[in-house]
C-alpha cells in the first residue's frame, strides 16, 4: 500500500492500494457444481457463505444472490446474516409471491 501523506487544511489523506484493485468475487458457482454461493468477508474479517441449495425457485437464485451480494456489500457479519434470515424466510414462506413477480409457473 502507497501511504497517504498529510495536507494542511484538507483533512487526511487516504491508503490507497497499489496497482489494479480487484476485490474477490462474492457471488461464486463451486467448481465441482452445484448451487451458487454469495460469500461474505465482513468489515472485521469475519466470514459466511450463503447457500441457496435449500431455497426454492432455483431458476431465481441467480437473480437473489447477484441482490443479495449487493445488498449486503462490506458490513458487519451481525448485519449480513440478518439480511439473509429475514429474505430467505420470505422466499421458503411464500413462494408463490416470486413465482408471480417473476412469471415463473409454480
């Protein structure tokens, strides 16, 4: 990292990494098959992996998990699995209600 150097009325400067920045995907298709994954690495480098094998609609969960990656984006482990329990709670409950949104037949 190329440290920031200080600047008088301008507050401080910020550590900006050196070269090409690519952050690692989150949203990841496991090499021997099987269903997507959204992987999280919080802001205090705690880690989940969300699994959308147990949800239903699987024609959707590319769609929930590309959302999913988005919505919780670098936060707190706390935060992100809320996020999680509150809509994959939505989507085992009701079903129906995507398939609708969606055009997808039940």
């Amino acid at each position: 990292m190329t440290h920031a150097t200080d600047r008088p009325g301008q507050g401080r400067g910020v550590a900006i990494p050196a070269g090409f920045y690519a952050p690692s995907p989150t949203v990841v298709l496991p090499k021997g098959g099987g269903s997507l994954v959204v992987r999280f690495v919080g802001e205090d480098g705690r880690e989940r992996d969300f699994r959308f094998c147990e949800l239903p609609l699987p024609g959707l969960h590319q769609d929930f998990a590309l959302a999913l990656a988005t919505r919780i984006g670098p936060t707190s482990k706390g935060a992100a699995v809320d996020t999680w329990n509150w809509n994959s709670d939505r989507m085992t409950s009701r079903p129906d209600h995507y398939c609708v949104l969606s055009g997808i037949p039940s």
